[in-house]
C-alpha cells in the first residue's frame, strides 16, 4: 500500500505566462519504496484568512468581505482560490512538480478582492489534495486513491502576488460594469472629451466631492 506525503516547498510568478500565473513547487514522498508509475492530481487551494492579522487600513478594505472587525470572529471563514488538476510522472522515494495556478485580478472575485486589499505579509493558504496515483508492481498496474486528509499549508508573501500582478497590470486594476453603465460613461467621456477611462472616473470622484489620493 502505498504511503504519501505531499508539500507545498515554494511558490514563484510565471515570468513568460500569458495571464498571471502562480507556479506551486509541489514535493510529493512516497515511504514504502515502491514505485509509481504515474499520479493523476487534483489540488483545491484555499485562503485562509483568520490565520494572520491586519492593519487598520486592511480592515477597512476587507468591509466587502468580512463586514465589521467586530464581527469577524463569525464572519471570517476559509475563501476559494483556485481547483487544478496535474498529472504527475513517474517516480521512486519523492519528486517534485511544478503546478501552474491562473490567478484572476477581478476585484468581484472573493479572492481577488482580498488579495488587492493585502498591504505586506504573507497570504496563508491550505492546499488539500485527491486524486489516483498508478503504481507498477510485480503482478502488474495497480489504482491507489489519495484520500482526502491528505493536505499541505503554505505561507505566500505578499510581495510575491504584487510582482505577478504588477507584471501584467501596473498600478492598475479591474471593475465589472453593467453594460448600461458602460455606455453612460462613454457617452459622459465623449462630451467632456476626456482621453482616459482614468481621466473619466477621476473627474467623477471630482464631481462627486472625492478627491483622489
């Protein structure tokens, strides 16, 4: 029977990517020496966000998610990061593989919010993992389960999110808008011949009374 062990030993951006990327350095052991022939992976990754604390300014940005600090001792609850599947070669002892992650930079996003509301620090996340894993003996092909307790945590500085969203998005961000929305503000751009949609919503705030940091 085999006995595995999974570890998350480093997590780096994918400089050549075409989105943002995370690449999980995943280290993969196996204790009874026999070998395995191949493992078919599949990864969910959570955040786990009462496993750290926040500064003032953090806390005010996490009111979408988390509503009142008073409140977090009820409101804050594991978030949903990503689900990736990965097929693993064949190895004896241990291994290590490379888990490519797409990261979305949509501020609707739970994740995406909270990672933007993020001043330093590190982001501390629960891997857990299932899947097949075949392995080759002496009578042949055999199917192992890889059940579900088995899980790794890691601990993603900030810094490292920064520099992957930077890479693709510098000193900017994302907002969904409805369609009608959109045209509205179009429209209100052409008329005030404003040459940027940052021109547009600064002169909003302007209007608005809000001056912009």
């Amino acid at each position: 029977m085999l006995d595995l062990a999974f570890d998350c030993a480093a997590v780096q951006p994918e400089r050549y990517a075409a989105a943002p990327t995370l690449l999980f350095t995943l280290r993969i052991s196996e204790s009874t020496g026999e070998p395995v022939h191949a493992a078919a992976l599949r990864c969910q990754i959570r955040i786990e966000p009462a496993r750290r604390r926040y500064s003032g300014a953090e806390q005010t940005r996490l009111y979408d998610l988390f509503g009142e600090p008073a409140r977090w001792g009820d409101t804050v609850h594991p978030i949903q990061f990503a689900s990736v599947s990965h097929v693993v070669p064949g190895f004896t002892g241990h291994t290590d593989t490379t888990v490519a992650v797409a990261c979305s930079y949509d501020l609707e996003v739970a994740a995406g919010k909270y990672f933007a509301s993020l001043d330093d620090g590190e982001i501390p996340l629960l891997l857990l993992f299932s899947g097949t894993v075949f392995a080759r003996g002496e009578t042949g092909f055999s199917a192992h389960q890889i059940p579900w307790h088995h899980e790794a945590r890691y601990r993603l500085p900030v810094t490292v999110w920064r520099e992957m969203i930077d890479a693709f998005f510098p000193n900017q961000g994302w907002i969904v808008l409805r369609r009608e929305t959109l045209d509205t503000l179009r429209r209100y751009r052409g008329r005030e011949a404003l040459a940027t949609w940052d021109d547009t919503m600064e002169r909003l705030l302007e209007e608005a009374g809000e001056a912009a940091p």
